[in-house]
C-alpha cells in the first residue's frame, strides 16, 4: 500500500498525518507499521478523512482517541495550504464532538488550539488525581520521575475505561507524557502531549483557586521534545476555556509503502 504523509512536529511529538485514504478498520494496523518506519521517528499516526460538520478537515487518530498536538498540527497544514497569512482555522479530530478553532501563525511557526476542558476530577484509590476529559483521561503524578511499574499498574486498571489513558509525571514546570492506546496498542513515552499538558494545567488550577475564581493564567511546560503553552481564562458565569499550543513544524509531503 502507497501513502501519501506529513510529518508534523509539535514540540517533539512527531505526528504522521496520512492523507491518503484508509479505511476504518485498517487505520490501527496501519498506524502501527508507520510508527515502525524508524526513519520516520513517529510517535502517533492520523488520518485525514472527510468532515463531518463545519471544520475545513478532519483527522482520525489510529485510536480514535483525542490529541491535541495532531489537531493543532493537522489546522497548521491546512492553513498552510488555504490561508497563506495564517489565521484561525476549524478543525476536527477524533474524540471530540464539533470542531476545535486552531490559531495559526505561519511566520513565527506557532499553532494554538482551542482545547476541549476536562470533564471532571476523580481520584484513584490511592489518591491520585485523575483528570477525565473527553476521548482521554490523564492521571497526574506530582514530584514523580517516571516510573515503568507505575506506569503499567495504571494503565493496566484504566485502560479499558477510557480511548486512552495518560500518566504525567509533573515535576514543577516539567512535565514528562506517557500515553497508552488500547484499541491501537501502544504505549509511548512522548516528547510532548498537549491533552496531557492541559489537564495538568487545569489540575494545578483548580488547587490554587478551588475552581471558582476569576482567572487568566498561563503555564509553560517543559516536556523532553520541548514546551508547551496553556493559558486558562475563566469566566464571568464561572465556566473555563483553554487554548494549548506552541512551536509546530512541517516536512514535505512524501510517499511510503507499507
């Protein structure tokens, strides 16, 4: 089989974006030979497909889980394509309803992407607090360095819950991602994660205000690709937004067979 693919890197995260069509049922074992092309150094796959509603396109992960680091790269491509200044474009990705704004800035190499906000807050039975979002939950881990044992036990117990299960090591403002996918089966320690980032963004908010305060605050998360960016903005009836985003770089479009 010919692709036609994109390498994105959003702070390390290196993303393939397949534009050649793939069915449904072949995007997984597909995704997973493209992250075996060593050449590639890809950590997640997707796949543009048709949108469903108003975004200019769609990208499906091999998952079908949510990443924010594909969407913003995926709106990237395609306002380098479509809007030669830059600018916000919609786009759509797998585990979100509707659509996500992505603001891009072509000359300075930046892409930030509205980010859905976490759902809730739970913790496991030991105490640990679990963001719950949709399409991924993150379990954050505090004054932590990465753990392997850890790392199986939580994933092991979650990762029939949810699309995908993170565990964010959190030390200060450095953040180390570990994401795992069942339906696709992998594990990957990631150069960045900007799901992940977000939800410890908004753990770390909602300990400082108790989740009622008027804010506008931004973090900056050094994770081992690079840094991510989130700035939180609560308003006035009480509800949060964010946006994730940071520096994005695009390779020219090539071909594999796999």
């Amino acid at each position: 089989m010919e692709l036609k693919i994109v390498m994105a890197d959003p702070a390390g995260n290196r993303t393939a974006i397949v534009r050649t069509p793939v069915p449904q049922e072949l995007r997984a074992e597909t995704g997973a030979k493209i992250l075996g092309i060593r050449e590639l150094r890809a950590e997640q796959a997707g796949f543009e497909t048709s949108p469903v509603g108003a975004g200019a396109g769609r990208l499906e992960m091999m998952g079908g889980e949510f990443c924010g680091n594909a969407a913003r790269s995926y709106g990237y491509l395609l306002a380098s394509e479509r809007e030669p200044a830059g600018g916000e474009i919609l786009v759509e990705i797998s585990g979100h309803t509707g659509f996500l704004h992505v603001q891009c800035d072509l000359a300075g190499g930046t892409a930030f992407s509205e980010m859905p906000m976490p759902l809730s807050l739970e913790y496991t039975q030991e105490g640990l607090p679990m963001v719950i979002s949709e399409g991924i939950a993150h379990i954050i881990l505090q004054d932590r360095e990465p753990d392997q044992e850890v790392i199986r036990f939580m994933t092991e117990r979650f990762g029939r819950r949810f699309d995908a299960i993170g565990v964010m090591f959190l030390n200060g403002d450095r953040l180390t991602p570990v994401v795992y996918v069942p339906s696709a089966g992998t594990l990957v320690y990631e150069s960045s994660c900007g799901s992940g980032t977000l939800a410890a963004a908004w753990f770390l908010e909602q300990e400082r205000t108790g989740g009622s305060t008027q804010i506008e605050k931004q973090y900056i998360f050094k994770e081992p690709g690079g840094d991510i960016t989130v700035r939180l903005r609560r308003q006035e009836d009480g509800s949060l937004s964010g946006v994730m985003g940071g520096d994005v770089r695009l390779e020219k479009e090539i071909t594999i067979c796999i």
